[in-house]
C-alpha cells in the first residue's frame, strides 16, 4: 500500500470498492434532488399559470356578460367596429 501523490494512501481494493460505491452514491442522491427540485418548480410554474388562465378566463366571462346591460330594463346596444365610417357616424 504506497502512498499516492499529495500525501494520501490508495487503502485497499475493498476500501477502494467502497469508497467508489459511496461517491456513486452521492451522485445519485444530488441527482435525485435536482430532479425533485426540477420537478416542483415545474409543479409551481404550472399551477401559477393555471390560475392566471383561470382568473383571466372569470374575467372575461364578466367582461363579456351581456345579461348585466341594463339591470334588468330593456335597453338598445350599439356594437360598432372603428373601421366602418357608418358606424362611426351612428
């Protein structure tokens, strides 16, 4: 058993075996983290999009609620486009 450049010792086939195992081991776990944290920031930015659809999709559900013109009184409503000079002129 020599000793290696700077100092340390190569230990045995065993210790070397172990060793190796304990680093893929490691790596294993940092991945498994990684993966998990990649997986709930995925998780985070679907369900913030999911509730910007959803609030945009309640606004526009009011926005568009023509049931509301008029509270219940028969009312006229004019839609226009802003291209068409008769419209504009109405």
């Amino acid at each position: 058993m020599g000793k290696r450049k700077g100092g340390a010792t190569a230990g045995s086939p065993e210790t070397q075996q172990r060793k190796a195992a304990e680093r893929d081991a490691r790596r294993q776990a940092r991945r498994r983290r990684r993966m998990v944290q990649a997986g709930a920031i995925v998780l985070a930015v679907l369900v913030a999009a999911g509730g910007l659809v959803w609030a945009l999709r309640a606004r526009a559900e009011r926005e568009y609620d023509l049931s509301v013109v008029g509270s219940g009184v028969p009312v006229v409503v004019q839609v226009h486009d802003i291209t068409c000079p008769v419209c504009n002129e109405l």
